[in-house]
C-alpha cells in the first residue's frame, strides 16, 4: 500500500487497538467477523468499488456498509467497517487488505490477551518450516482444484489438539482464502504482525547445531542493539548451513561467521 491507503491502514489499526482494550469486546469474534467481511469484498468486485468511489461521501458510505452489515455482525465490526469506507484509498483491492490484515491483528490480539502469543508466533515459523520441507504437503494445501473443506480437515489433522486455536485459525484462513498470496509469504506476513504485537522483529536463525540458552540469549542482545529493536528469534538447525550460522532480519541476510558480522557492528555504533 501506498499514499491515503497507508495512512487509512494506520488508522484503522489504531481503532482496532482501541477497541480490543476493551474487555467487552471478543476479539477472536471480531477476528471472524472481519473475515467474513473480508470474503464478501472479495467476491463483490462492484460493491467494494462503491464503497471506496472517492466521488462518493464518506458519510453515505459509511451508511451503505452499516445497511448491508447490520443484520450480519456486531455493531463493533459494523462500527469499525464504517470507518473504514469513510477513509480514501488508492485502489479498491486495498480495502480488502487492510479488513484482511485487521482480522489477522484481532486474532493476534486475542492470543496475546490469553498469553498465547509466543507460542503462536514459534507454531506459524514452525509449520512454515514444516511446509517448505515436504512438497507433496505443500502441493495438497496450495492446490487451487481442492475445495476448502478438504484443505480445512487436512489442517485440522495436521495440527488440531497440536497447536494453539489462533494459530489454527490464522493459518486455516490463509490455506483456504490465499487473496493472491503464496503460502510462503501469508505465513511470512503472519509472523511480522505477531512480532508487531510486542514491537519487536524477527530474527530467522538457522544454526549448524542448536544454540544453548546462554547462546540465544546473547544473539537475542546483539542483534536488539544493532536493529534498535526487540528481537523474536525462530530458531532453526541445519547441519550443512554455510559459516555455521545464518541470520535474516528482513530482507537482511548475515551469512557466515556471525560473531565477526555483530563485532563489526558493535565497532560502528561506537563509531
């Protein structure tokens, strides 16, 4: 996104954040009532026009979005659409977006509420992993001739009573509506709103052999100070990784020895 749509994005974002401080309002309920919404859109190419005509007063619609959704979900969702249409955006598809993005935070919010969040951001890397390394799993979720229904059992076999009910939820989401995206990227994008919950990165590690805790614990620190962050490292090993260690914050890659990458870097901020 760029231009007004960014910044209807950050709005929106921060109205959502109000909304789910709130104690009465469930946010993994507002996380499927946002899906929902986000479906409709999808499908109804002329409606999601309408509703983001800059021609069109912010007011009337606003009115539409509330005429159409009134019967169908909470004030709070109906509420927070409204809002959104009010806003301009570049182009239509991002409305979509962002009401995709939103659902996928109001989920993320509802594991951080419970203190489920760490381990919905190591099971999205996890089945990431999981996923890249088994092609014939990867063929069957990302096959655009299987229905949703058999994506969602074989999720459901996959990691039902094995991970957490949001990670299950957002992936499920992702496998069955990819919106465009391959499987790869929606868990990447995933995994950035999960560290945004903290205010903090991620850090892929992938080590010849597993870190001890003293050893995480340093790199976590090393890496904080050079990116001015907080980092969320996903760890992973590979006996054949080249220097023993290879990092990726970003689009960052830091290959080879990473002691002397983080020297170098300490020895510049003193600089």
């Amino acid at each position: 996104m760029n231009g007004a749509s960014r910044e209807a994005l950050a709005a929106a974002r921060e109205r959502l954040d109000a909304l789910t401080d709130s104690t009465s309002v469930d946010a993994a309920v507002l996380a499927d009532e946002l899906a929902a919404v986000t479906a409709l859109l999808d499908r109804e190419v002329s409606l999601r026009r309408v509703l983001t005509d800059p021609a069109q007063a912010g007011e009337a619609k606003a009115d539409l979005a509330r005429r159409l959704l009134g019967s169908q979900v909470s004030g709070t969702t109906v509420d927070l659409v409204a809002g959104l249409v009010r806003s301009r955006w570049s182009q239509s598809r991002d409305l979509v977006d962002a009401l995709e993005e939103l659902a996928d935070i109001a989920d993320l919010t509802a594991a951080q509420k419970s203190g489920a969040l760490d381990s919905v951001e190591d099971e999205l890397f996890r089945f990431g992993r999981i996923v890249a390394s088994d092609t014939q799993l990867r063929a069957a979720l990302t096959n655009r001739s299987a229905t949703a229904s058999a994506k969602r059992e074989l999720l459901s076999s996959l990691l039902g009573g094995r991970a957490n009910e949001t990670t299950v939820r957002l992936v499920t989401r992702l496998v069955t509506a990819p919106r465009g995206r391959s499987l790869e990227s929606g868990l990447e994008s995933l995994s950035k709103l999960a560290a945004d919950r903290r205010d903090r990165m991620v850090a892929v590690v992938t080590s010849a052999v597993p870190l001890s805790d003293r050893q995480k614990q340093r790199l976590g620190d090393a890496l904080a100070k050079l990116y001015g962050r907080r980092m969320h490292l996903n760890l992973d090993v590979d006996p054949e990784v080249v220097g023993g260690m290879r990092v990726q914050v970003g689009d960052e890659v830091i290959n080879g020895s990473l002691a002397d990458r983080l020297e170098d870097a300490g020895r510049r901020l003193a600089g």
